[in-house]
C-alpha cells in the first residue's frame, strides 16, 4: 500500500501517473479538507472530490477540478432567482455534493460519507479526508476574509494575503482510519501540492507528523525555479513564513521527510535531494516520475 497525502492539482496528476504502476486497491489518498466549504446547501470538498472522480474516471483532468463534459444550469440559473455561488459548481458534481450534505446531515462522518459514496461510485482505492472535524482555512486580505478555495478560484492574482486563519474550534486530528492505513502503508508521498493551501492543513492535524515519522516518506516539490511560481501560491507561502521555493518547501516538512524530490532543472538547491524530472504536464511524465518514486521506495523497503 502507497498513500498519497493529496491537495491541488500536483498531488492528483503524480496519483494518475501512479496508477499506470500501482492496482487501485493498492491507493490510499489521505485529502486536505482545509478548503472544504458549504455551498448553496451542499458540501463542496475540493480536494476531496478530485480524488472521487480522478478514481471515478471522470475528472475533468484539463483543469484537474469538476467532472468533464459537466453542465453548468443550476448555478447558471441561481442569479435569476435571487441565488448566486462564488464560484461555478458543475450539475453532476454538485449532486455528488448534495448526496454528502445529506448523508453529514444524517450524522455519517465524512469519511463515512466519503465512503459510501467511493463504494457507490465502484472506487478501488480508498480516499480519506485527513479529519472529520472542522480544518478549514480563510485567508485575511486586510480588507476582508475569504474562504481558501473561494480566494483560490476567484480573488484576483494581486491580491494581498496577510494570514491563514483557522476556523476550527479545537485543533482538528487525523482520523482512525487515517492512522490505520498509513500504519499499514510501505511508504507515504506528499504530492506536488503547494505547502500553505494543501500539505501544511494535512501535516498539522493531531497526530499526523508522529505517523509520518515511522513512515518512509518521499515528498515532491511543487516549485521547480526555473519559471515564476502563480501569485496565489506564492502569496500562500509568504504568509506562512516562507519563500515559493524548493527549499523553503523542504524546510516547511522538516524531520518528516526520508527523500526529497526536485525538478532536474530547478537552480535552488536542496543539499541531498534526489533530482528528477518533476514537470508534470502531460501523463507520460506523471508516470515516468511515479516509476522513478516507486524505485526509490522499492529499494528502501526491500
């Protein structure tokens, strides 16, 4: 068993790659839910859903969010009714969300509820939310705040991010089903996600950084130096402490990490990384880069 700690866009591409290798039943995918959020009555999961309908078949992988080919009526029509969303929500997507809302609201957890819906959807791989208690995050801009996915999809590229606040009323912890699988797992890969939005509201969950200790652990870098990061994501890393770069990923996961991907290209130096090539554009590189991880874990298990 491999898990994948997954949030974004990278972690989801190198988990296509790696099911080119790997059996499905042989996937565990532990997903941040810091940018979960309700909408319009029904509970939108970003991180979550991606892992559904990637092992579904039916993500729409050209934006690595929302099911392909879906339509857009209901949120087209809310405004003419007096509604209105964020963000668009795709009508086969949202009624995987609404489905979930209902189940939460006759009091199945979410991983519960992820469950059954993986189980209705025929998933071999098993996807854990990271938590079943509150995790999210809102970004402080100055002049406001706004849900994480809400500033990822729809603030502008210059807008200020001063703090990540959390809105969870006690720290949230990993699940027993989360600790269950990673202690059954050979090894745990922190997908290409970047830090502040997707493996930071993972790797701080109760309990989380102690599994991962007694795990094997090969984490990716999402930023590869040679081209200038997305504001978003560089203004996410500014304000937990950091710069958008490889080595200040590496030193946001600190003693957790056994090996430590960059790309071949990447001029920012990480002593004692292992140099790959980590663009993951197309499916060929998302798998030559899971063949190149399965390798390294293969000889450190063995």
């Amino acid at each position: 068993m491999i898990t994948f700690l997954s949030g974004g866009t990278g972690a989801p591409a190198l988990i296509r790659g790696a099911r080119q290798i790997l059996y499905d039943s042989d996937i565990a995918v532990v997903a941040n839910t810091a940018e979960d959020l309700w909408v319009s009555g029904s509970h939108c999961a970003p991180d979550i859903d991606t892992a559904i309908f990637l092992f579904a078949g039916i993500l729409d992988t050209g934006r690595w969010w929302g099911i392909k080919g879906d339509t857009y009526a209901t949120h087209n029509y809310l405004p003419k009714v007096a509604g209105g969303e964020p963000f668009p929500v795709g009508d086969r997507a949202r009624a995987v969300q609404i489905a979930r809302a209902a189940l939460l609201h006759k009091g199945k957890t979410l991983t519960e509820a992820v469950e059954i819906q993986c189980r209705a959807l025929s998933i071999g791989a098993t996807i854990l939310p990271v938590s079943d208690t509150e995790a999210g995050l809102i970004v402080d801009t100055g002049t406001g705040r706004l849900p994480l996915f809400e500033y990822w999809t729809c603030a502008d590229a210059d807008t200020e991010v001063r703090e990540l606040v959390s809105t969870a009323p006690v720290p949230p912890a990993v699940t027993e089903e989360v600790q269950e699988v990673i202690e059954a797992s050979d090894a745990v890969v922190i997908g290409p996600g970047n830090p502040a939005r997707s493996i930071l509201p993972i790797l701080e969950c109760v309990g989380m950084r102690d599994l991962l200790r007694d795990r094997f652990v090969v984490a990716v870098s999402p930023f590869q130096g040679d081209s200038a990061p997305d504001p978003k994501d560089a203004a996410l890393m500014y304000a937990v402490g950091e710069q958008p770069t490889s080595p200040g990923v590496f030193r946001l996961y600190g003693d957790i990490v056994d090996v430590f991907v960059q790309d071949f290209h990447d001029p920012d130096e990480v002593p004692g990384s292992l140099r790959l090539e980590a663009h993951l554009l197309h499916s060929r590189q998302a798998e030559s880069l899971a063949w190149d991880i399965m390798a390294v874990i293969r000889h450190a298990v063995s």
